[in-house]
C-alpha cells in the first residue's frame, strides 16, 4: 500500500495540477457547452480509460519507451489534433454533430462510441501527460513494496481526482451554454466552442 503522509501530499498537488485548464479540461467544458454533461460522460469514460493506462505505462517504464519515437508519437498525436481542429471548424460554422443545433426543438447527435474515441485519443495522445506522470509518480512510489497494489492505489485516486475535475468544467461550460442560449446567441456559442476546439487540436498536434 501506499504510506498515508505521500497521500496527504500527493492528492492536493494532483487535484491543482489536475484542476489547471488543459485539453482534456477544456474539451470537457466544450462537450458540456454542445452536448451537454450527461452526454459528456463518454468522452470523460474515454478519457479516463487514456489517463489510467498512461499513469499505469509511466509507472511500470513504458512511458520511456513511447517518448524514444518521436516520430510515431507525433504522428499519432498529429492526426488526433487535426480531427479535432476539422470538429472545431464544423462547430465555428454551426455545422456537424457537434454543433449546437440553431433550432431549438433540435438537439447535438453524436455517438458514444464518437465521444469515447475523442477522450481516450486526447488523452494517450498528450505528451505533456506522458511527461508529467513520469515526473510525478517515481517520487510517490516505494522500491521496497510490491509495485502493483502501490499503483493501483495511485491511479484510483488519479482517475477519481480527474473525473472531479472534468465534471467541474463540463457543469461550467453547461452553465455558460443555458445563458448565451437565453439570449438567442446559439451561433455566437457554436463559434466560441468551436474557437476552443481548435485551439485544443493545434495544442496536441504542436504541444
């Protein structure tokens, strides 16, 4: 198990580090803007899918590895940011399933599978992620325990601190969507989340 004073320490600085706005953060508060949070949830299940196994490959060396090709690791997340710049312009124009519809007796379609896709891409695809737990979790892990149990307890708390976080700017984008729809402004919204999606697919394919 994992000794009770690292946990006191490590919780409070991953929630801060967590809670700094990022892509995951910011394409969460997008999807609460466009399709609202409980649809949200399949992009943060993705999501969270990506950050547990990127925790999980940090803490065993893998993440090492991945960072020793360059090439395919920016490839990957090349093309992940390039879908997700082609959403924020169909967003900007009001257009595709992502956009808010302009009628309102219309609502946003788009598939779980979609969503679950997006998380777990924007995730795994985050070198800075990668970087990040590597940096993180060596300090938090003790040499003379079982490696396992020691993980397991780390990425619990991780996932459950992400998850917080994620709902947190998922309800603010919501929040944010109810009081420019009120005002009729549904194309000014489409084009404020669509500015925000395209900044987080240039932020991966170039980050």
């Amino acid at each position: 198990m994992v000794n009770l004073s690292l946990l006191s320490v490590f919780v409070p600085t991953f929630f801060m580090v967590s809670l700094t706005p990022g892509m995951c953060m910011t394409l969460s508060m997008v999807l609460g803007m466009t399709v609202g949070v409980r649809r949200a949830l399949w992009m943060m299940v993705g999501e969270l899918a990506g950050v547990g196994l990127v925790a999980v490959a940090a803490g065993a060396g893998v993440a090492a590895l991945m960072l020793r090709q360059p090439m395919l690791f920016a490839v990957f997340k090349g093309l992940g940011g390039a879908y997700l710049v082609y959403l924020g312009f169909m967003m900007w124009r009001s257009r595709g399933r992502m956009a808010i519809p302009l009628e309102s007796r219309e609502t946003a379609d788009v598939s779980r599978l979609h969503l679950l896709a997006q998380g777990f891409v924007t995730a795994i695809a985050n070198p800075k992620g990668w970087a990040f737990f590597i940096a993180l979790l060596p300090p938090f892990l003790d040499a003379s325990l079982p490696l396992a149990p020691q993980l397991a307890v780390l990425v619990a708390m991780i996932l459950a601190i992400e998850l917080t976080c994620l709902l947190l700017y998922a309800g603010g984008g919501r929040g944010a969507s109810r009081l420019l729809a009120q005002g009729g402004n549904v194309r000014l919204l489409n084009r404020i989340a669509g500015t925000l999606m395209i900044g987080v697919g240039i932020w991966l394919a170039l980050g």
